[in-house]
C-alpha cells in the first residue's frame, strides 16, 4: 500500500512538473537564432519583453566577459562595490594616486557598463580634473587622452547613446581646441599614434573634425534610434557638427593654412550651417522650429491671412468693429490716453484689450462658419495652416539669437571671399615677421591685411556687430599699433578702420590714439561707408557707420 | 608618498616608542596583558561567586588560574607538534588547496581586468598581485581557523584527543602553528607564482627598425622604438652606438648598437627604473616662508588632502630638509644621491611661450652650522617624476671656491638641502618624503618577499584571533566575530578617529541622526540645546569602549605593505621586525585567551 502510494505521489510531482514547464517556458524561454538560416524564434515573454525595452547586454552595447565576470563574482552586490569603489576612487584622486584611480573607473564601469552617467562624470574627471593635477602638458595631454579613451569606451558598452556620443565630440573639440595649451596639444594629437588608426590619413587628424563625426553620430542615434537628448536644447545639439567645422577653419587658419584648403573648410562650414537651418528642430512645446527658412514662413503667413482673408472679405475688420463698440466708455478713454501718458495699470489694460480686439485666425474661421457654411472647410484648414506658421516664424526668430545663427552664417559666407582669404594670411604674415624682429615688414603687411578687412566690412558691415569677429579685429589693430610702436611711428592718418575703432574700442585703449579727424582723409571711408549702410539689408544690422549702440551686439552664445 | 610617518628603530620603538608616544610597545603590550588578566580575573571571579558563593567562587578562581599558569608553563613541544600535523592533515582534508587554484586562476585571467596601458602598469601589477593574496589567504585562514575545533567538539572527535594526556593549551597552540604552517606554505606558492607573474607581465624590451631612426643634431640618431606592452619610447643614440629611451610609463631602457649604420642591429635591453626597492635615508624638513621666517609648514594652496605644504616662487620662500649622518663611509662612491620629487601650484598657466616648459627651481647645499653653501643648481620641477641628482663630492661654493661635500658642507654629519621655487607667482609643493638620500637599493626580489612577508604576519593575526573565538563560539558564530575583528581592524584609524572626535559629524548616534535627517556634517546640530548635549553626553560614553576596541584590534592597513613594495621602496628590516612583533604579541595574548576558555568547556576538563 505505502509503496504504491509512494508511486502516485511521484506520478503527481511528475505531471506537476510537466504542466509547471508550460509556463515557465512561456515566460522564460530564450530567444534563438538558427546560425545557418538567421531565423529563430523570438523566445519567451521575459526574452520578448528585453527586445522590447532593449534591455539585453547585446541590445545595449559590446559584451565583455570580464564586466560579466565581476559582475557575477559580486553576488548580486554590485551596487554596494560600486559604492566602495567609487569612494577609493575619491580617496585615490585625493591622495594623487593616479594609476589607481584610473584603474578603480575601468572596475567601477566593469561593474555597471550601462550606467551613463559614470562614463561621461568620469571621463570629465580625467580630461579636466586629472590633466589639471600635472604640470608637464605632455602628462596634461596624457590624462585628456584618458578620458577620451575612458568615454569611447562607454560609447562601446552603450551603443547610440546620445549623450556620451555628443560628449566625445565635444571633449576632442573643446578640450584638445581651446584649452591653454591648445597649440601644443593640437599638435600632439596629430602625431599621437596610439589614438589615431594607422590609416587615417594626416589632415584628418584634427579634434575638431574628429569631433564633428563624433557629433554626426550623436545626430544619427537622436534620428534613428528615437534616442532623447538630455540636458541640453535641441536646438544646440544639432548646431554643433557646423559649429566644429567652423572652429576648425578657423584654426587652421590662425596655424597658417590659407587658400584652397581654407576656402574648402569654410565653404563646407557654409553647406553643415545651411543644412542645420534645414532641419527641423523639435521645441520643447511641441512645435517646431527650421532655422533656415524664416522667410518662407513668413511668406506662408503673408499667404494664408490673405486667403482667409479672401474667404470674407472685410469681415475680420467687421468683427474689429463689433469688439470696438462693445467697450465701455472707462476702456476708450484709457486707450484714448497718448501712450507716453499711460500709468502701469493703464498699460496693463491697454494690453489686455488690444489682444480682446485682435481677430485670431480661428476666430475669423469661426464667424466664415457661420456666414458661409461651405467654406467652413477651406476657412479652418487656412486658419490652422496659418496658425502653424505663425508659431514657426516666431520660434525660428526667437531661435536664431540662441545660436547666433546670422552671425556664423554670414562668417562662414564671407570668410571664402578673397578679401578674407588675404586678408588673414598677410596678417597672419604680419605676425610672423614681428616675431621673427621684422617689424618694417610687419607692419607693411598688417597694413595691407587691414586694408582687405576694410574691404570685407563695407562687404559685410553686420559682421563686427557680433562680438567675436569684432573682439578679434580690434586684437588684430591692438598688435598693429605695437608694431608700429616698435617703428615709433604714430597711427596713420589714413588708416583704413578708424570708425570702426571709434564704435568699437570701448575700453578705448586705441582710440585715443588715432590723428585728430580733420587730419584724415576720411572722406573714402564716408562713401564707402555710405555705400555699406545701403548694403545693410542683407543681414538686417548697423554697419560699420551705425550708432555705437548698434554697432555692439551681445557676445553668442556657443 | 609611502613614507608618511617616521619608521623608528626597532628597540626605539619597542622600549621607548616614538615622540608623542609614552611607551614602547612591549610596555604597552604588558599594561594591555595585565589589564585584560585583570579584568578577566575580576569577571571569573564575579561569575563563581555569584554560582558557588564568595569563598568557593574565590577558591575555584585561584584553582584556574594557578593550574591554568602551570598548564601554560609545561607545554610539550612533542604533543603541540604531534596537534599541529594533525591540522594541517585536517587542512588538506578540506581542500586547502582550492585557494591556490581559485588564485592561478586569477592570475590566468587578470589580464582581462588589468590595463597594461596604465601610466605605472608596475605598481597596478603589484599591488594586484599582494592585495588579491592578501583577500584570498586571510579568508582561507579565516574559514579554517573558526570552523575546526567547533566542528571537532560537535563530531566529537575532539574526545579522541582529550582522552589522551593533551593540555588544553597544546591543543589551542597546536592548532595554531598547524593553521600557521598551512597558510605559510600556501602563500610561499602564491608568492612564487606572483613573483613571476609580475616579471613577465611587466618586463620586456622593444624592437628598433633602422629605417626608423634619423641623424641627430651634433652626431648620433634619434627615432622611436616599435611598441611593446601599449607603449613606446623616443630613443636617443650617440655616436657610439650606445643611447637610452626617454622615460614612458614609469621606466626606461638601454640601447645598445652594433654593425654599422646599413645593417645596424639595436638591442634595447630591459626596463630600468622599477622592479626597484630603494632604501631613502629621510631627513628632517622646515620651511621658511616669503619674508626669511622659519616656519613648520609652508603654505596651503587648498588641497583637501594636507599632506604637501606649498612655497612660493621668487620670493625667499625654501623648503629645507636635514639629513643626519652624512658621512664618506655611507656614500662610499663619493657622490650624493638626491632624489626629489615636487609637486607644482600655478597660479597662472604661463604664456604660449612657456607653457610647455617646467617651472623652474633651485638646489642649494648648505653647512647647518657654518652656512657655507654650494652653488645653486637649477632644475624644471616635473610632477609626480622622481628627479635623480647626483650630487659630486668636489663642490664648487656661491663664491665659485672649490669645497668638499663631507669635509666643508656637513657639520656633525648634518646637511641642508634647500630647494626654492625661481618664478614669481607660482609654488612648489613638498612634504618630508619628498626628498631623501638614497645611498644604496635593496634587491626586488627580496623586497617582494617582504611584501608577502607582511602577509604571513596579517595571516598570523587572523589564525590566532580565528582559533581564539572558536574554543568558545560556535563556527558561524566565531565566524562572524572573526569577520567584525578583520574589518573593524581594517578600519582601525577611522574607529580611533570617530572615539578621539577627529572625524567631522560626531560619533555613532549623532552621525545617524545626521544621515536620517539629511543634515551635512559641518552645520550644527538642529534638535535644541538640550537633545544635542544628551547626544553628545551619550556619544561620549559610547566612544569610550570604542576607543578601547579599536586600541586593541589589530591594524590590518597599517600591517599590509603592498604600497611599499608597489612604489618601489624597500621595507626596512626594522619595520618587518616590529610587524612580527606585533603578530607574535596578538598570538601570545590569543592563545593565552583561547587556552583559558576552552579550559572552561566541559569536553577539556
């Protein structure tokens, strides 16, 4: 009896058994891929579920057996080593022990491979915190180089992840381009053997081409992966691969590269800008923004007001002259006040009344709806399309200022010209003869080159109303005067920038330098200042011959 | 820096201590003995009254101690040696030898975890090798020290041996020494295959292409060598075929031509610069500050971690080390040896023109007594380099007369090394151990056994505290108490810090109230006046005790010398001696402890 007992008893585990696989198959079964045709199955709900979500190591990034490995021998604590290790590191760092700090980061990311946040707050550590420790600027170099390698590590752990891909862009521009020692570690980081493949040609060696693909990348994962962009708008995201190409132009020139080479890296710097206005740009409202194409939406505007407009004629002015009679008489005698009259109340109220009496598109759609109940179609679809643009319009121009859009547009434009082209290698010339104890000839070709840049202003007055090119050509005049200085001569009487200095030297170190006006001959310079101020259309800003209020802009913002 | 304290001479240090201390650690060793025996006589003898009464609880108490001291007195080498085989057999039976192949194992696999592309690749690799022997012999020390006698007693096989004429105190030291023999001879076959795991991962040479290398300035070649072990060096060549590589990841190589320049072959010979044990001759260091005025330190320039003070450049601003028994018969190759090592503040990072190049300071060798110095060499500070210079003993003086070392710059043996810092508006930085004689080095390979030596010492330390608990706990029990002791031990300073008030945020129940409150640790305390003095009133007591635990346990970190070994310094005979010391005086009081409490379990009566 017991033994037969005991016989159906493991006759019931054994159906239990059975019947319990169902489920756990349907949960837990894995995904399987058949090596020979690339078919398989899709696996159970648990397997499904991290394909979904992308949650499995191999969705994520590279898989290393030793962070698997760590991960394992950790026993499910992985959180609490990472802690530890985090603050040996902080004891490290503060002690100067730099070899094992940098190894505590690679076994904190060992640990935690798909923890962004550790890659990009370490490698920042490194490149900037780390390098600063050292004070051979080869070592500096060394630990810049560290942090980069550190964070294109991460960017293997974890694949199209936006944010350590615009990290690595911006570490190899802005830390190798513009840090003190930005000559020497450009220079360093075009013979640095270890970092470059052994078949990346020379003049691809710039961090700031470099860079520039890095952020194309970044761009890539945001467009294709429906990967978010934190931290910053998107606005600035996508302005930088131009914003590189413009630095790097720029900076080969200042190292002596002009002509061709230079013209091609600006007019490439000119198409990236034009296609950053190309795109459309989501805003944080919902709406869009495309930097590039204020005019065409403006025109949309134009368009779609007249057409609505058309559906009825005069009723938007009739629905005006309704909202106007239905004030009260307290209402038309503050808008009857002079504006210069109105106390704050009374402007406040004037505000709110002006937007009762405004007739918005929908509005007018609303009222064609009733009159005209077949048009009622055509009226709203005008209305929402004229709505659209107006909300564009205004987006692309309250944009434009946050990337100085008009600025680099119109640089990366004038900055092919011959004029510009010369007029940065004779002083870039100009320089090298006074460093080289030749002021005579220094300063013949500092004249020259500020006679071409007299040339690009009337061409482009707009230009030093932005901070940097007009900083950059009173630095340029500074170096001019110590040359002369050098020869004691004086500050010409025909010298080619003087209004520009008058507008623009604020703190006036050269201003009260220059030969008493009726000295010069600045009649030219009237005419051709007269001729730029007609050109002043084409960027909408004071030229050179403008109020001084209009001649200093804000610094921009990148 | 290893060197951060002063390391005193043995007997110094046994008999007297250093400055600030009041004893030598034997005293100390006896006061804690004679505390503890006091202590444990007095509770002994509570605990028999309270059982037997006053006059029989007295006499029991007298009873064990006085059987219990000629128990100890008469021990037989014959039985505890006979104890000991019996554990190590033990041992073997539960497959000691599985630490050894989890250990190969690591060191099969460690290069997937260890970069080699580190700036000091040696010190990573060392310190890898004795901090993961470390981890792996105390836990396996650990697990065999706590789990056997209490096993014993529960299989009863402990009756096999009390029946026969053993004394309690042989079986505690016997298991001891046979934990002890078993742990040593693991660690001796880590030590050997860590020893070649180092060197072959760290030692190796590169190849020169000819084709490679280009005609120097004033003769000779100049070039790079191919890489090896993720890194390569620029190579310099004189005319004579011989040249060194310049310094890359803490090393550099000789370089020897042959042939001639069509087919000439370059044999770069092996790493110099580490598998080092210097032996530093430290000295004492002052500082005198901008205006000429003796100061104990210079200035801080805001590093969190205050172990460098800072001068300032261009000013009379010197750091000034004294060295002691500077004599021709402890330079006998009659120079100087001075190794330095600065570290730099910059208040600005220079112009383009010289921002690649080192700030610049000055040596001067001074006569304490006389004030006779020798001319001022310069330098260019390199961080975290150690700048050898090697000082001739014929000298010229400020005046440019010819001096001698020995004979016009020393007095009583005594020497100044003044450094200085030549450019305005930037510092160096220097603590004690930054500058320091090296007249001779002590061989790697012994130093690296010393390594593993300190090690054996911390095993030792574990074995006696693990036997100890386990002649009256449990397994997991001794286990867990075992455990407490090694990490409270290795964090021993900061328990002394949090007793003594040194660390910031209070002790134990102020520091919760902190934590739970989210408060930081510099604001005051906001529960009122009252709460705050009976948290601080309750901390007080509660850190007394503390204080007294962590003076006793063991300092772990303090007995590790991976640091010494991984930075390339030598661990000085005296140091190794009074870390044996130490762990001879935890086993001595251990196994006196450990004998009285399993004379108090019934099976050892």
């Amino acid at each position: 009896m017991s033994e037969r007992r005991s016989f159906v008893r493991k006759v019931v585990y054994l159906c239990a058994i059975g019947l319990l696989l169902v489920p756990v198959s349907w949960l837990s079964a894995p995904a399987t891929r058949s090596s020979v045709s690339g078919q398989g199955s899709s696996g159970g709900k648990l397997a499904r579920l991290r394909a979904d979500y992308k949650l499995s190591q191999a969705n994520l990034g590279e898989i290393d057996p030793a962070s698997e490995t760590i991960k394992l021998a950790t026993l499910g604590m992985r959180g609490i080593a990472a802690n530890l290790l985090w603050e040996k590191a902080n004891h490290y760092k503060m002690t100067e022990d730099w070899t094992n700090f940098s190894a505590t980061l690679e076994q904190i990311t060992k640990l935690q491979p798909n923890f962004v946040s550790v890659w990009q707050y370490q490698a920042w550590n490194l490149s900037y915190n780390v390098s600063y420790e050292f004070d051979d600027y080869r070592d500096r170099y060394y630990w810049v180089m560290r942090g980069i390698d550190f964070l294109e590590d991460g960017t293997r752990y974890n694949e199209n992840d936006p944010q350590l891909l615009w990290d690595m862009g911006w570490f190899l521009g802005y830390k190798i381009g513009r840090a003190d020692e930005h000559v020497l570690y450009r220079r360093l980081f075009k013979d640095d053997e270890e970092y470059h493949p052994a078949d990346r040609p020379r003049e691809m060696r710039d961090n700031w081409l470099l860079g520039k693909q890095w952020f194309r990348k970044a761009q890539y994962a945001v467009d294709n992966f429906q990967k978010e962009v934190e931290g910053r708008t998107d606005l600035i995201f996508h302005s930088y691969p131009a914003l590189w190409q413009m630095y790097y132009a720029a900076t080969i020139e200042s190292e002596g590269v002009f002509g061709e080479v230079a013209r091609r890296a600006w007019a490439t710097a000119a198409e990236d800008w034009q296609q950053f206005g190309e795109r459309i740009i989501p805003m944080y409202d919902n709406t869009i923004v495309q930097l590039g194409r204020l005019d065409y939406y403006r025109q949309e505007v134009e368009r779609n007001h007249q057409q609505l407009n058309a559906l009825a004629p005069g009723l938007a002015d009739a629905i005006q002259s309704e909202r106007r009679q239905r004030l009260t008489d307290a209402q038309r005698r503050v808008l009857a006040i002079p504006i210069d009259e109105r106390s704050t109340d009374q402007r406040a109220i004037v505000n709110q009344l002006a937007a009762m009496l405004q007739v918005t598109p929908h509005q007018l759609a609303g009222r064609i709806q009733q009159l005209h109940p077949e048009k009622a179609v055509e009226a709203h679809r005008l209305a929402d399309a004229l709505q659209h643009a107006n909300v564009v319009a205004s987006n692309i121009e309250r944009s434009r200022p946050d990337v100085n859009y008009d600025y680099w547009k119109m640089r990366a434009e004038f900055e092919q010209t011959d004029d510009a082209l010369l007029a940065r290698e004779l002083i870039h010339k100009g320089s090298e003869a006074f460093a080289a104890a030749d002021p005579d000839l220094a300063r013949e070709l500092y004249e020259q080159g500020l006679q071409k840049w007299r040339a690009i202003l009337d061409a482009y007055p707009g230009i030093v109303s932005h901070g940097i090119t007009g900083d950059e050509l009173m630095r340029i005049i500074e170096q001019y005067v110590r040359i002369l200085n050098q020869n004691d001569a004086p500050i010409p009487a025909d010298f080619p920038l003087r209004q520009f200095v008058e507008y623009h030297d604020d703190e006036n170190r050269i201003r009260g330098l220059l030969p008493p006006v009726s000295e010069s001959p600045d009649t030219s310079t009237d005419g051709s200042s007269e001729e730029a101020s007609e050109t002043d259309s084409r960027d909408g800003s004071g030229g050179e011959d403008s109020p001084p209020t209009a001649v200093r802009g804000t610094p921009p913002s990148p | 820096m290893v060197i951060e304290t002063e390391i005193l001479p043995f007997w110094q240090w046994l008999l007297y201590g250093g400055s600030d201390d009041a004893f030598g650690a034997l005293p100390w060793f006896f006061i804690a003995m004679i505390t503890a025996g006091v202590v444990a006589l007095l509770g002994g003898y509570l605990i028999s009254a309270v059982r037997h009464g006053p006059i029989e609880g007295g006499d029991r108490t007298y009873r064990v101690v006085v059987g219990g001291l000629k128990n100890l007195l008469v021990l037989s080498p014959r039985r505890v040696y006979a104890l000991a085989r019996l554990t190590v057999q033990e041992s073997l039976r539960r497959h000691v030898l599985v630490t050894l192949a989890v250990f190969l194992l690591i060191l099969m696999f460690a290069a997937l975890f260890l970069r080699i592309d580190q700036p000091d690749p040696f010190k990573l690799y060392v310190s890898f090798v004795l901090t993961a022997t470390t981890y792996l012999v105390l836990l396996m020390a650990l697990f065999l020290s706590v789990f056997s006698l209490p096993n014993d007693i529960k299989n009863r096989t402990i009756y096999t041996v009390v029946t026969k004429p053993v004394r309690p105190g042989e079986i505690v030291l016997g298991r001891m020494l046979g934990f002890a023999f078993v742990g040593t001879a693991v660690l001796a076959v880590m030590g050997l295959a860590s020893y070649v795991f180092v060197v072959r991962e760290i030692g190796h040479t590169h190849a020169i292409a000819a084709q490679t290398l280009q005609d120097a300035e004033g003769g000779g070649q100049k070039g790079r060598t191919e890489t090896a072990n993720a890194h390569r060096h620029d190579v310099t060549i004189d005319r004579e075929g011989y040249g060194r590589t310049d310094s890359v990841q803490g090393h550099w190589h000789e370089v020897t031509q042959t042939g001639s320049r069509e087919d000439a072959q370059y044999d770069v010979g092996p790493p110099q610069g580490v598998f080092l044990a210097r032996v530093p001759v430290l000295g004492k260091l002052r500082f005198i500050d901008r205006l000429g005025e003796d100061k104990p330190r210079g200035i801080s320039v805001g590093n969190e971690w205050g172990y460098r003070s800072y001068i300032e450049g261009g000013t009379q601003a010197a750091a000034i080390w004294t060295f002691d028994e500077v004599t021709p018969g402890r330079f006998e190759d009659g120079y100087l040896p001075i190794e330095l090592t600065i570290r730099v503040f910059r208040t600005h990072k220079g112009d383009q023109d010289s921002i690649d190049r080192g700030i610049l300071g000055s040596i001067v060798l001074r006569n304490p007594q006389t004030g006779l110095q020798s001319e001022m060499q310069s330098f260019r500070a390199r961080e975290y380099y150690v700048d050898q210079q090697y000082v001739s003993r014929k000298l010229l003086d400020s005046d440019g007369n010819p001096i001698d070392l020995f004979d016009d710059l020393t007095h009583n043996g005594q020497l100044e090394v003044w450094v200085q810092c030549l450019k305005d508006e930037q510092y160096f930085g220097m603590a004690q151990a930054d500058c320091y004689l090296r007249p001779r080095n002590q061989s790697f390979t012994v130093n690296f056994f010393k390594g593993f030596s300190s090690i054996w010492v911390q095993m030792l330390v574990v074995v006696a505290f693990g036997v100890m608990c386990s002649t009256f706990l449990s397994g997991p029990v001794a286990m867990m108490f075992t455990v407490a002791i090694l990490v409270m031990g290795l964090f021993k300073d900061f328990m002394l810090r949090i007793a003594t008030g040194d660390v910031y945020g209070g002790g134990p129940i102020e520091s919760l109230i902190r934590i739970v409150g989210q408060q930081n640790l510099m604001s005051e305390l906001n529960t009122g006046d009252v709460t705050t003095t009976v948290i601080r009133t309750a901390d007080a007591v509660i850190t007394f005790p503390m204080w007294v635990v962590a003076s006793i346990l063991p300092d772990f970190r303090g007995l590790s010398k991976v640091r010494w070994v991984s930075e390339g310094f030598d661990i000085s005979p005296s140091l190794l001696a009074q870390d044996v010391s130490v762990s001879l005086a935890y086993l001595v009081g251990l196994f006196v402890v450990g004998y009285f409490f399993l004379r108090t379990r019934e099976v050892a009566k």
